[in-house]
C-alpha cells in the first residue's frame, strides 16, 4: 500500500484548529527536560515507597522485584527493607551503566538510592487497612502508578525495574509485561517461604500493577481508527473532511477474491465520533466495508502533539 499524496492527516478538524504557535521556546531545553524527568522520578519513587510501606509490608505480600525479595529477606532475617534494597541495587546498576550508558545510569544512580531512602521514611507509617485482599489492591495500583510515573520521566528506580527496562529497551515488549515477567519468579518466592496465600493476593497486586502502568503510559483517552471499503470513496472522503471535521488518509487496496483495485479510507477518531463516523458512511453508501478498532495512542495534529 502507498499513501496519496495530499490526503495524509492534514484535514481541518475541531482540535486541529487550536494549533499551538511555533516559537522559539516550544521545545523545551535540556535543563527544562532533565528537571521534568527528576520531577517524576522523585514523584514515582515516593508514590511507590508509600504504597509498599502502607499496603505491602505489614502483610508480607511480596508483589515482586528488589521490593518483593526485601520482604522476604525481612521475614527471614529481620534486616528492614530499605537496606536490602540499597544492598541489591548496586549490581543492578552497574549493569545499567554497562548496557545502557551514563546518561540512563544517572537517573538510575538516583532512582536506585531516592526509593529506599523514602521506604526508610516512611517505614512508620500506619497500615490503614488489615484486609490481605484490599491491600494487595491498592498497593498493586499505587505501585504501577508510582513505576508509571518514573518510566514517563524516562528513568528507574533500579532493582528488577531496571531489567524491565532493558528488556523493553531491546525486544518491544511492553514495560507492564515486562514487570510481570520478573516479578512472577519473586511471587513464586514468596509463596514458598511466606504462604501460598500470599503468593496470591501479590498476583492480584501484580496484576493491578501491570494494569496500571499501561494506564500510566497511554491515558484514558482511547482512540478509534477505522479503514473504510467503499466504492463510493470520494463521498465518504468529503464527508469526514467536511462534516465529522476530521482528517484521513487514503490507501491503495486490491480485492483478495475479484482482484478489483480499491480505495481503503484511514480514518482516526475520539471515542464519542464512531456513531457520527458510521451514520455518514451509511449516508454515502450503504455497502461499505468498515473496520473500527481501539488504538492505545495518536501521535500528530488534532490528537496528542507530544
């Protein structure tokens, strides 16, 4: 398939109307960026320490990575967490200096001694429920929000975290599964030496966690992208330019059975647009094919510009 020139998602639309100025100061310098990436660090890092002192620790849930393994040593030895994780995180970093470079290993140098330190802070906090399941919950979502917020900055806060990112970085697969990956073997762990109760209530929290770095990562605005199969495609082109407001891009197709060369129509919009979207292409023809499915994330003009 080949784009058509002059019909790529350039179209006037609701959103698209309220372009942003292009001045001088629109991409923010290095200082800005490395102060906004420390900023989240710094925001994750304490989310996800107060999450593991108030949810995780008084109940022995070992939800993974050098958090989870803390647990279990402190449920053995009794050594507090927050040693642990400074002991286990310096290998760890050492080989994130090695494969991913300094400017990665920075941030991971501060994210590997700022998380222990607040988990030390904030280590006599009250737990504020007793209930394994309702912690293993919101410990899960506050943790994934809390890695979330620290992988947006572009950092880590070390341990296992710091293999998710190595993994992510150099295979694709997406940070949440990543996080799972490692973490299965620690609850695994702690379902051997704890209980295996509470092996299961940390798969719930890893699920939440899972889950709610994905959120994290992609927002609640979910998109729709449609491919219309028409033979009327010009109808249907000027409909969505002209009255949904939206742009599109055109596509060469090829029937698979007749061989019959036609006109594929790429339409991207918000979530409340899809009934407006079907209701113009039933007006222009009645016989058109149309595929309509999620998309997680748009990149361009009328959508996310960052």
């Amino acid at each position: 398939m080949k784009h058509h020139r002059g019909s790529l998602l350039a179209g006037a639309n609701r959103y698209g109307k309220r372009r942003r100025r292009r001045t001088g100061n629109e991409t923010p310098g290095p200082r800005a960026e490395a102060a906004r990436s420390l900023l989240f660090l710094l925001a994750g890092s304490f989310l996800i320490a107060a999450s593991f002192n108030l949810f995780l620790v008084p109940l022995g849930i070992a939800s993974g990575g050098v958090s989870g393994i803390s647990i279990l040593v402190q449920r053995v030895t009794g050594i507090p967490p927050a040693y642990t994780q400074w002991a286990l995180n310096i290998p760890l970093f050492l080989l994130g200096l090695w494969l991913l470079g300094r400017r990665f290993a920075l941030s991971t140098a501060i994210g590997s001694f700022v998380l222990p330190l607040f988990v030390l802070l904030t280590s006599h906090w009250p737990a504020p429920t007793g209930n394994p399941l309702l912690a293993s919950i919101y410990g899960g979502i506050g943790v994934g929000a809390g890695l979330g917020l620290v992988f947006r900055g572009r950092g880590s806060t070390g341990g296992l975290d710091l293999a998710a990112q190595l993994v992510h970085r150099f295979t694709g697969i997406r940070l949440g599964l990543a996080v799972a990956m490692f973490d299965g073997c620690v609850i695994a762990a702690a379902g051997i030496l704890i209980a295996p109760e509470n092996a299961l209530y940390a798969l719930i929290g890893l699920f939440a966690t899972s889950k709610t770095i994905d959120f994290v990562q992609t927002g609640l605005a979910v998109s729709k992208v449609a491919f219309i199969i028409s033979r009327r495609p010009d109808d249907i082109a000027m409909a969505v330019l002209h009255q949904l407001d939206r742009g599109l891009t055109k596509l060469d197709g090829e029937g698979g059975y007749t061989g019959e060369a036609r006109q594929v129509l790429m339409v991207v919009v918000g979530r409340g647009e899809v009934a407006r979207l079907k209701q113009l292409v039933r007006a222009a023809d009645e016989d058109a094919f149309v595929i309509i499915s999620d998309t997680a994330e748009v990149l361009g003009e009328g959508f996310s510009l960052k």
